[in-house]
C-alpha cells in the first residue's frame, strides 16, 4: 500500500511535497457507480452517496478515501460512512480526518472492516450533513415575501477516486425553483431536480451546481446551547438548557405588521412560531422560562415513549430575530446511573433533542457529579474539546462538587449520542449532607437553651428581683385566700346538710376541720405576711388587713352555724333564724367584696 | 430631682398595673388567643411568674405568632401560585433591577452607580436618588444564603422579601401592642396585621417595593420608642435610633416616624407628663437619629434643612428648656412666675410647632396640584370605600380601642392615640397612606376585641369554674401563677351571684362572645377574598377566563419587552409614557427616556407633547430625543382599560403645563367637552401621534361580526381616523393581543426627498417649464 497519508495538522500542506493525483488512485479503486442524494428541503443539506466501490489495483485494500470540497468543507457539521452489506447490515465505520497534499478540501480515511482483495467490489454509504449552506437571496425580505435560498455545490461526487457512472437527484423543498444549473439536461419533477448520469468523471472533478429555489422551512440555528447535567446521588438528574436561537434565513426588512401576520395565512410564512422539543420520557418538572420569567406560551404533551414541549418563543422568530430561553427538567437517576460498589456510570446524551434537523453552533456541555466523586473519566462518542474541571456549590456543600466542561462547535442532529462518565465514590459520603443539617439544628437548639438557661445580664437589677419576689408571695397569699374563701363555702353547705339531717356529729367534724383548716391556713398567710414585710413591700399592710376582716369573716361563719345549732335545737324561731341568717349573710358579703377588693389591689 | 426618677418610676408602675387590674375585670387578656387550649394560662406578661404557666404563655404566643407568620406568608403567595415568582407591577422592577446590580457589582459599585440606562439623555444617578434599604436588606440576605451554599435567585429573593418580612411586621406588632396594653392584645394584633388588606396590598409575594419592609422598620421603631419611654433606658433608646436609621434607609415614610415621636413628646409635655425617661429617650433619640439619618446619601442633609423635619429640632429645644425650668423650679421660689413663664414658652412652642406642621402640610398641598403627581392613582384621596375594602371590621372597632386607650391614658397611650388621629388624617388625604393606618387601626382593633372577649369570655369560664374551683384544690394547685385571676373570679362569683341567676346575662355574653367571632371570622373571609381578588394580580401578566372556566395568559407585556431586549441594538433609546419606564429598563434592559421616578417633570412633558403632537411636530422632538423606538400600550382589541389612550389625557395636560403655547388640553375635547376617539372627536386627537399609533391598522380589524371594523373595545367605540399613514414611524412590533405596540422611528432619509417635481433637464420638459414661467409672468403682469 502506496497511499501517503500524512497524519496531519502539524504541518501545512503546502510545504509538502506535492504528489500527483494519480499517485493517489494508484491503489486502483473506483467508484464504479455512485448515486448521490442532495436534500436540501430543510435548511440544512444533506448529501448522501451510495457508492459502489470496486479495487482494480493488484492489492487487497484496507481503507479508502472521502474527500469533501473546499467550499463546503468548513460547513460540514457530520460525516459519516457505513458498509451495505447483503444482508442489509450497515455497519458503521470508522473515520480518520488527514490530508492529501495537492489537493483542495477535507479527507477522510475509512478503515473497512475487512481487506478488500483485488477485483472485489463493494457498496458503501456516505452520508454528510451541512449546516448554514443555503444562503438567502435576496438576503433581505418583507413580511409578504417568500424566502428565497441559493445553494452551490458540486455536480459531482467529490472523490479522490475515477467515477465511471453517477447521477445526481436534488430535493428541494417546494416546487417553485428560481434557476438551476443545466449540466447534462436535467430532468425537473416538481421538489426533484435529477441530474446525470454522468460518465467517467475524473478523480477530483468539481463543476458548481447552482439551485435558487424557495425555501420557507425554519431556518433556525442555535448559536449557543449550554447543557448541564446535575448528578445527585439522591435520586434526581437535573437538566438545564440554556438556548441562544436565532433565525438564520432572510432578514426581515421594512416593518412586522400583526394584522397581517393574524389575518393572512401565508404572511411571514418562513417566520418560526413554535417548534417541538422532545424531551425523555421520564422527564418530570418541566420548565421553560427565560430572564424574565416563565413563558406562559408552551404546552407539553406526556407521550409513551417521550414528553413533547411545544416550545413557542414570546414572540414569532422572523429573519435575523432571536430569543433566548432556559429549558429545564428532572430525570430518575436510576435510568442514567448506573452503579457496582464504589464505581458509578453516567449514561446520558451528550446534547439532546431541540428541534428537528437542529443546528447548534457552540454547544457546551457541564456535568455536575456529586461532591466526592473521584477518578473521573469520559468516553465520549466523538470527538469533543475538554475544557479545565471547575467546581460547583449548592445546597449543603463544603469542598465543591466536580464539573466536567466541554464544548463543541457544529453538530448536527446525528450528534444526539450517549456519552459515559465513570467515576468512584464513597458510599458514606452520603452521610455528609444530613449529618451537616443534623448538626446545624443541633447547633441552634443548644444555643437557645444556653441562653435562656444562663443569665447573661451585666448589671443586677435589686428593685426587679424584689419585685418579682413580692409578686411570687402575693400569688401565694392570693391561692391561700382563696382557700380560705373556698372553707367558707364548704362549711356553708356542712350547715345546710345538717339543717336537714339534724346530724350533730357531722357538723362537729365540719366544724372541727373548718377550724383546724383555717388555722393553718391563716398561719401559712401570716408567714407570708412576714416575708412581705421582710421585703419590704407596703403589700404586707394590705394582707394585714385582709386577715383582720378574715377573721370577721369567719366570726360571722361561726355565728351562722351556731344560729343553725339553735333553729335545729328549737331554740330560735324559723322567721328569725332567716331573719339572722340574712343579716349575717349580707354581712358576710359585703366583708367578702371587700376581701376581694383589697386581693384586686395586691 | 433625684427623687424623681424613682417617683416617675412607681407611678409608671401603677399605670401599668391600672391597665392590668383593668384586664383583671374579667378573664385574663389572652383569652381570645388561647381559647380552648389552656385555661389557665392567662395573666398577661406583667405577673412574671417563672413557674410552669409562664412557659406554656411563652409556647402559646410563639406558636401562635409563628402561625400568624405562617398565615401572613402564604396569603401572600396568591400571585405566585397562580402565576410564577415575578417581579410586580412598576416600581418593584427598578428596586429588582437595581438590587440585581447590587449582587453582582457589589455595595460600592451599587452607591457610585450612574445608570446612563435611565432618562436619556440626562442620565441617574441610582446610589444618591434612592432609599437603598430594600436593595441592602435583599442582597444581604442572597449573600448570606449563597455564603451557605444555599443558591437560590436574587429575583427569589426579592419576590419572598415582602411576605417574610410581614411576618416580622406582626411580630413587631405583637410587641408593640404587648407594650401598649397586654399580651393577649398584642397576639390578636399580630394575627390582625398578618393578614390585614390594607397591608397585604404593598407585601404581596412579588411587590418587592420599600413599602414591605418599612412598615416592619415603622412598627419595630414605634416599639422601640415606647420601650425606651417606658424604661427611659439609654439601651432602648440607641436600639430604637438604629431601627429608625432602618426605616430611613428603607422609605420616605421615616418623615411620620420624625414627627410623631416629637409630637409625642410635646403632647407629653402638654399632659404635665415630663419626666426624666422621656427627656432620656427623645435626646438621645434626636441627637443619634439625626446623625444615622445624614448617613443615608439620598437624604443627606434634609434632615437640618427641611421644614418637614424642623418639628423635631424645635420639639428638642423644647424639651431642654422645659428641663432646664424643671431644674430651676427645684431652686426658685417664686412658683407663679415659673408657671406663667412655662405657660408662656409652652404657648410659643405650640405656635412654632403647629405652624411647621401646617407649612409642612399646605407644603405637601400645593405639590398634589402639579399634574404629574395627580396624576398618579395611589395619590388620589381615599374613598370610605376603602377603608372598608383594606381594613373591613377594624375600621368600626379601632375608635373602640382608641376610645379605651384614652380613658386608661399613660405615656405610651398618648403615642398610640397620636400616632392613630395623624394616621387617620393622611390616610384620608392618600390611598397610599392606607398603609400607615393599617398597623395602628390592627392595635386598637385588638385593644377592643381583646377588652371585649375579657369581659364577655370570662363569665363563661365562670359558669363552669367554680365546681372546679370548691371541690378541687389541685387544679389551683396546678395553675398557681394564676390566681390572680381567679380572685376575680371568685369575687363575682360570690357577689354577683344574684345578677348571675338571673340568666339572662350569660345568654347575652355567649351571643356577643358568638357575634365577636363571627366578625372575626368574616374578617378573616374577606382579608382572604379581598388579597386573592385584588392585591394578587402581578399586572405583568394578565389573566382571561373563558366561560368553561379555563384561563388564558395574555403575556403581552413580556413578549414585547423580551422582543425589545432580543431584537434592538442595545442602546437603543425607547420612548414611552414614564408608567412603563421601569419595566423597560428591567425587561427589556433598554434606555428609556423618563421613568417612574418622576423627577424631572420638564422631560416628562416633552414626552407627552411628543406624544400629543402631530406626527411632523412629534418626528421633530423625538429627533432632537434620539428616540429609536416608541412604545405604547394599546388596550382595543382586549378590553384593557389601563392604556395610554385612557391616560392620554395626563399627558395633554403634564405637556401643556410646561409648553402651554404648543398644546391645549381644550384641543382635544370636541366643543362639547367630551374626550372621544369615534368620528366626532376632535381633529386634534384624531391626528396625534399616540392616536395614530395606536389605530395604525386598526381600522381594517374587525374583531366581532356584531361590531364595524376599527370598534374599540376599551372605549365601546368605532374610531374616527381609520385610514392612518405613518411617514416617520414604523411597525416595529406588536403583541399578540395587541397590547404594546413598538414603532421605530425612521432615520432621516439619505437625501432630503422633494416634494415638488425635480428639475428636469430634459429638452421638451425645458420647454414646459419655460412655458410655465411665461405662464407665470403673464399671470404676475396682469
């Protein structure tokens, strides 16, 4: 094998040596018959070329060549080739960027999967993906006009390789087509333009194919997406996009009417009102807001197998408006995250879904894993620039969780792959986060217990203690007083009880008690006296007082007892007794109210 | 005099125990709150008991004002569920804006900020034109929960700010009350202000406006001031000038605070109730207020300079002279000149005083008469509408408290008495000093409701306490710090025995006990529909229902600021009436050429002749302007009564006031007086610029079948200039429904267009021309 593959980039490929084309086919392949497939119905263009390549050299091969034009080469967001085999297997293969010196444009090396001998054939599959090829012309339009793009290529299959036969079929994305060129007479059917078959086009052959056509289709390119991946141990993923949109196709010239953008169907019909965004289907909490606020203009649809957001901006996206706007939701981690001891696995796509045929511009992708985790590594599933690891902090951190930064420029919906982050992480550190709560509220509740425990006055107060010494006694007088009061009361019904029952001996005893009882009592309140008057407090005239009219009070309780002793002896006369008992009641009341006033005063 | 501290002493003792002995009359004051839990714990705060109902009273009153946080908080929330955390209204988008700077170009940067974004060309400086508390209060706050790890939002913050400071409103409250009268009060106080209308209107969830935390500083202050009036403490007082520099800092309302405490103190001194504690308190508080107050940039030295707060400086001398006379009488005899000569300064005093206040008042007269001020909805005169709508049944009960507050007059009384006759007097002249009144018509509500149920609440617990009382000795054991109390009890029981049998009276306190809880309960009904109904509508987002019930969102505002912030250059310049310039600053973070910190009234009345002007004449201003775009806000199509065709004729009249020769309100009225946009309505008005930019296109919509093409919903009316050409404006934009509509504002045309033919040098047109002019010179000869 002759083929020079310089492993590239270090060195300009000017100062190379320069070595002929025909070195290059000396490996003798050929694309013998090639259909090639340019969609250009969205606002991307998709060539895909199927490509049946047969070795005429003398040697078995074990890789060929594709070559991507000059023009186009910096637009190509996607490439990728896979083997059609004849039990309809396609298997993918893989690609190597060099160059080939001499020549214009990108090269990529395709190692088959198996040797192709001499005189063998093969069917192989190239699919390419441009973004931001079609260029609006006129670059400026009203409201009423139809956007109108131009697209320039190549006629034919850009390859290092001679091609015996091939055709050329466009699709376009409406009928109306302003021009096109007309190499080899092609044949117009409604959206397909066919050209071809052309015969025995040499290796590096490129003739400008030329197609102004009208294209309506939303032209929309997400100039900056940030992706982060929020990994918690306890259950959630959280997912947040931060979306910079911009309408790439014509710019809207001269004024937006609404009237009629309402009124008329096709006003502003390349214009973006919404689009769909599918989401996982375990996505749950879904928002989708911006600086100011939630974009009350969305609907979400819970599929089977997804979640749909129809996101609709604020406001209709015309040519060269933009928005930007934050998308974000919760997964299960049990679907993502996958573990064996200390040993996790992240599963997760690297960018996801936004809008069909999506163009992202820059794309920078953060995984946040949890606090801890350690011997980190990333299998992604291209290639994708590694930016430094920063740090994050949220909720109960200390030492920062870990983030993976990358970013990317150009992709393409066939970038929607699974990227994988090993990582360890010790179990216990799970502890951490309540542990840190646990001990917080710890913290809190000991301190309000000291200080309400301790005093922390720096000056006593002598008249406070004092008072609050006094206003303790004076309750304590308060309680006995109402004892006493309460005895008075009993006894009462110890008499009524024996004006019925004539029992002696039961108003002995009642008697008896009451007596002992008072007396205790009123010791109790005259020691309390005591230390009133040892306070100092003028309280402890007032409770003298109270005691002298006690004692009247009780003298005229007595009294009525002995006045029922009487009336059940017989000694007194009904009338009289009630006429005595009212007396002495009365009495008894007005020494009682001002008992209680003398109370209220204390 | 050194006698007299311990005399004043004691006789503020007792003044406390007459309120005590006062709630004595019936059940303990907390009984309203504590019905039903714990019959024994009452007493009010003053018995001091260290003893176990103490501790329950403490648990009771904490959970109880924790509940009241509870209920204030998420009666605030309604806006929140029902839209999404979002910035309010007007005002709250600048102080969002402007704490959003604070956080992330920190407190330095925030005083020395120059925000060229506002008032185009002139510009504003934010740190010296604004009561940065709100600001400090919010990003201090961010800052200690992002010191924590706790990464929450600045706008969270900023929406949650109001709601949780009504719950330290309340508690403020509950103190203030406690102090005025007693705990039990205090707690129905703070469940009052919790969740009272008249408040909850400036503390909603997303009203993050000055107003929410200043009532907290006003009421927490008031307390304060009480404490060290009541202690004459040194400690109380330092703490009270520290929430008074608070206040300063958070609200122009500081000025009330300013005068109502030296009124206080004159009124004290009129009431011959000087004493050493009051001369303590308001020195210290006047010297040390003054001196935080200067510190605040935006008031700097108005405190020594303007008549509104000369009332404090002449109360201050006042106050020494009457001190130094007290020091006097102690050492002179001749005790008729000392009184006349105290009469005499007392006398001159009072005229100095009362004339500041009136000059301070006629002051804030004749601003209402400027149009730019009248023309601000919340500075119209208060309607009795609502003061029943914000404050419902205290607005009937508070002359109740105020009434029992003056029969039990002490020190603190008189503050609170004062503090309710100012409140009621601006609250009558503004809406917006609804909130005021709120927190003192909340206090003396309670007083009432707390008096009431202690009267009528106690003889029910009569009714069933005294077999407890006879038989059981151990449930007074139990409840040993209580039998203050129960004395009482006990005496009614006894001597009033007779009136009790007769029956009647336990029936007509359960019914009034029953009555006072239905109002309570009402109350508490409309404080819900009212905040829910009223004080929950983020007016950002508008809300429609359908008759199934279900509900649109009309995002109208939001769709055209988010288009402006997306879809203009950056320094765009957007002109639009001033109601929306903080919205654009905040949204759509746009310069704007006036805005709702209205102080350069000139500039807003070249707005509003721009506005009001002929499209030519406009072009011209707007030029002179660098305006890129206009905005307005355009309510036809929806219905939306709040646009600028509506407030249009504030803009006649702002504009008119200072370019009376240019515009005249009288233009715009058809001969009979009426303001109308239909065919009949004047020339002028059909052929402004806000006409035109209103209507353009306006005329070919038809929105029903039932109504012509161009029918204005708003005004019920068809328009009279349908056919509207714009030869200097635009479309730029306009929202879904309509409602904010954006031009832009054409650049001069490359090369002056001509409106007479251009000069041809072509042969045969040569010959017309010449053809023309002998035309011409004939016709001049004849």
């Amino acid at each position: 094998l002759n083929v020079v593959v310089v492993i590239v980039f270090l060195l300009g490929s000017d100062s190379l040596p320069t070595l002929g084309a025909s070195e290059v086919s000396a490996d003798g392949l050929v694309n013998e018959e090639v259909k090639r497939t340019v969609d250009l119905s969205t606002h991307l263009a998709k060539i895909t070329a199927e490509i049946v390549l047969s070795n005429q050299g003398h040697s078995a091969v074990q890789s060929f060549m594709l070559a991507v034009e000059a023009d186009l080469a910096p637009h190509l967001a996607y490439i990728g080739a896979s083997v059609k085999g004849d039990e309809e297997e396609d298997g993918t293969l893989e690609l190597q960027q060099t160059t080939i010196p001499g020549q214009s444009g990108q090269f990529y090396k395709v190692q088959l999967p198996s040797t192709l001998a001499a005189g063998a054939q093969l069917k192989a599959k190239v699919e390419m993906t441009f973004s931001h090829v079609l260029k609006p012309f006129p670059t400026q339009i009203t409201q009423a006009e139809r956007q109108l793009v131009v697209f320039q290529g190549n006629h034919y299959l850009y390859s290092p390789y001679p091609t015996r036969s091939q055709t050329t079929r466009v699709r376009l994305a409406s009928k109306t087509v302003e021009s096109y060129t007309k190499l080899g007479n092609p044949s117009k059917n409604d959206e397909i333009v066919e050209y071809g078959p052309f015969r025995d086009v040499a290796p590096f052959s490129e003739d400008t194919m030329k197609i102004h056509y009208e294209n309506n289709t939303p032209f929309l390119t997400i100039s900056s997406i940030t992706r982060t991946i929020e990994v918690s141990h306890w259950g959630n993923i959280a997912v947040e996009e931060t979306i910079d949109l911009r309408h790439t196709g014509a710019v809207l010239k001269g004024p937006f009417s609404r009237y009629d953008y309402q009124r008329q169907s096709d006003s502003g019909i390349s214009s973006v009102k919404s689009f769909k965004t599918i989401l996982p289907a375990s996505a749950q909490d879904v928002y989708y807001r911006d600086e100011i606020g939630n974009i009350s203009t969305s609907h979400l649809q819970v599929l089977d197998d997804s979640v749909e957001v129809e996101v609709r901006p604020r406001f209709p996206l015309f040519g060269g408006w933009k928005t930007h706007y934050m998308i974000g939701y919760n997964l299960p981690s049990y679907e993502y995250l996958y573990t064996l001891g200390d040993q996790y696995a992240l599963k997760m796509r690297l960018v996801d879904h936004v809008y069909d045929d999506q163009v992202i511009d820059s794309l920078t992708v953060k995984i946040i894993l949890p606090e801890g985790a350690r011997n980190i590594h990333v299998d992604t599933p291209y290639r994708i620039d590694r930016m430094p690891n920063q740090l994050h902090y949220t909720y109960l951190d200390t030492f920062g969780r870990p983030v993976l930064v990358a970013t990317k420029n150009n992709l393409v919906e066939h970038h929607i792959q699974d990227v994988v982050v090993h990582y360890n992480f010790n179990k216990i550190l799970m502890l951490q986060e309540p542990l840190l709560v646990v001990g917080a509220f710890y913290i809190l509740f000991f301190t309000v217990i000291i200080y309400v425990r301790l005093d922390f006055a720096i000056t006593k107060d002598p008249a406070a203690e004092v008072r609050m010494k006094v206003a303790s006694i004076t309750e304590q007088v308060l309680t006995l007083v109402n004892k006493r009061l309460g005895l008075y009361r009993h006894m009462d019904e110890v008499v009524n009880r024996y004006k019925q029952s004539r029992d002696t001996g039961a108003l002995n005893s009642g008697r008896k008690t009451l007596e002992a009882d008072h007396r205790t009592l009123t010791n109790e309140i005259s020691s309390l006296q005591a230390r009133l008057k040892a306070e100092g407090s003028d309280l402890a005239d007032k409770v003298g007082e109270v005691q002298k009219l006690d004692g009247q009070v009780k003298e005229l309780v007595c009294r009525s007892c002995q006045e029922a002793e009487r009336l059940v002896a017989g000694k007194v006369k009904k009338e009289a007794y009630i006429e005595s008992e009212k007396t002495l009641t009365s009495k008894r009341q007005e020494l009682v109210s001002r008992i209680d006033s003398l109370l209220d005063a204390l | 005099m050194a006698e007299h501290h311990p005399v004043s002493d004691s006789k503020h003792k007792s003044s406390l125990n007459s309120g005590a002995s006062y709630s004595g009359n019936g059940r303990s004051s907390t009984a309203v709150a504590e019905r039903g839990s714990n019959a024994g714990a009452g007493g009010g705060g003053l018995s001091g008991g260290l003893s176990q109902p103490a501790g329950w009273q403490s648990l009771l009153s904490f959970t109880i004002l924790f509940l009241a946080w509870l209920a204030g908080f998420s009666s605030r929330l309604f806006a929140v569920i029902r839209f999404e955390s979002i910035i309010h209204e007007f005002d709250p988008w600048f102080n969002y804006r402007s704490t959003h700077h604070l956080t992330t170009n920190g407190f330095y940067e925030f005083l020395n900020w120059f925000d060229e974004r506002a008032w185009y060309p002139l510009g504003r400086i934010v740190g010296g034109t604004v009561y940065p508390g709100l600001m400090v209060t919010a990003g201090l706050i961010h800052y200690v929960l992002n010191l924590l790890h706790i990464t929450v939002h600045i706008r969270d913050v900023c929406v949650f700010l109001a709601p949780v400071f009504s719950g330290l409103t309340s508690i403020s409250t509950f103190l203030l009350t406690k102090e005025l009268w007693n705990q039990g009060a205090g707690l129905l106080a703070a469940c009052f202000i919790a969740i009272v209308p008249g408040y909850i209107s400036r503390s909603v969830a997303g009203s993050f406006d000055n107003e929410g935390i200043a009532i907290f500083a006003l009421q927490f202050t008031y307390y304060l001031w009480v404490k060290s009036v009541k202690t004459g403490s040194v400690f109380w007082t330092i703490g009270c000038c520290l929430s008074y520099f608070y206040m300063v800092s958070a609200w122009g309302g500081y000025v009330f605070i300013i005068n109502l405490i030296p009124l206080h103190v004159f009124v004290l001194l009129l009431m011959q109730r000087f004493s050493r504690r009051v001369y303590i308190a308001y020195s210290t508080f006047y010297i040390i207020g003054l001196v935080l107050s200067m510190q605040i940039p935006f008031v700097g030295f108005q405190p020594i300079r303007t008549s509104e707060h000369m009332a404090a400086a002449g109360v201050f001398v006042l106050l020494q002279v009457y001190a130094f006379l007290q020091y006097l009488k102690d050492r002179l005899t001749r005790q008729e000149f000392q009184t006349l000569f105290f009469l005499g300064v007392s006398v001159a005093a009072g005229v100095v005083f009362l004339s500041v206040i009136y000059l301070t008042y006629t002051g804030c007269y004749a601003k209402i008469h400027i149009p730019i001020i009248a023309s601000v909805s919340e500075h119209q005169p208060t309607t009795w509408v609502s003061f029943f709508f914000d404050l419902h049944i205290l607005v009937c009960t508070f002359p109740a408290g105020l009434w029992f507050c003056i029969k039990n007059i002490n020190d603190e009384r008189v503050f609170v008495a004062l503090y309710a006759i100012s409140a009621v007097y601006f609250a009558g002249v503004m809406v917006r000093l609804m909130l005021t009144l709120t927190p003192v018509v909340c206090m003396l509500s309670a007083v009432a409701f707390s008096s009431v149920f202690e009267h009528y609440l106690g003889d029910d617990m009569k009714r069933q306490s005294p077999p407890a009382e006879d038989s059981s000795d151990e449930d007074d054991r139990k409840n040993a710090g209580n039998l203050y109390d129960k004395a009482g009890k006990v005496r009614k029981h006894v001597s009033e025995q007779e009136k009790a049998e007769e029956g009647l009276g336990p029936n007509i306190k359960s019914i009034v006990t029953m009555l006072m809880l239905m109002l309570l309960m009402m109350f508490a009904v409309h404080c819900t529909w009212v905040t829910s109904n009223a004080y929950s509508s983020p007016s950002v987002v508008l809300a429609s229902y359908n008759h199934d019930g279900s509900r649109n969102i009309l995002d109208d505002f939001r769709e055209a600021y988010y288009w402006l912030r997306q879809n203009t250059d950056e320094h765009a310049r957007v002109m639009s009436w001033w109601d929306y310039g903080y919205q654009i600053a905040g949204m759509a973070n746009r310069t704007t050429l006036v805005d709702n910190n209205t102080w350069n009234n000139s500039h807003i009345a070249l707005v509003g002749k721009a506005m009001s002007s002929n499209e030519t004449a406009a072009y011209e201003i707007m030029r002179s302007l660098d305006v890129d775009y206009v905005l307005i806000i355009f309510g036809g199509v929806i219905g939306y009564s709040g646009d600028d065709i509506n407030k249009f004729l504030w803009m006649v009249r702002i504009a008119e006031g200072e370019h009376p020769r240019d515009i005249r309100e009288s233009d715009y009225f058809t001969p009979q007086g009426e303001f109308r946009v239909d065919k009949a309505g004047s020339p002028t008005l059909l052929n402004c610029l806000m006409y035109k930019m209103s209507y353009y296109r306006f005329g070919e919509m038809q929105l029903d079948f039932r109504t012509p093409p161009g029918f204005d919903r708003t005004r019920n009316a068809e328009i009279g200039n349908k056919d509207i050409k714009l030869k200097h404006l635009e479309e730029a934009f306009t929202s879904e429904h309509w409602l904010v509509r954006i031009y832009k504002v054409k650049k001069l045309e490359n090369r002056d267009r001509v409106e007479h033919k251009l000069r041809s040098t072509d042969a045969t047109k040569q010959k017309y021309t010449t053809k023309k002019v002998s035309w011409d010179f004939k016709h001049w000869t004849v």
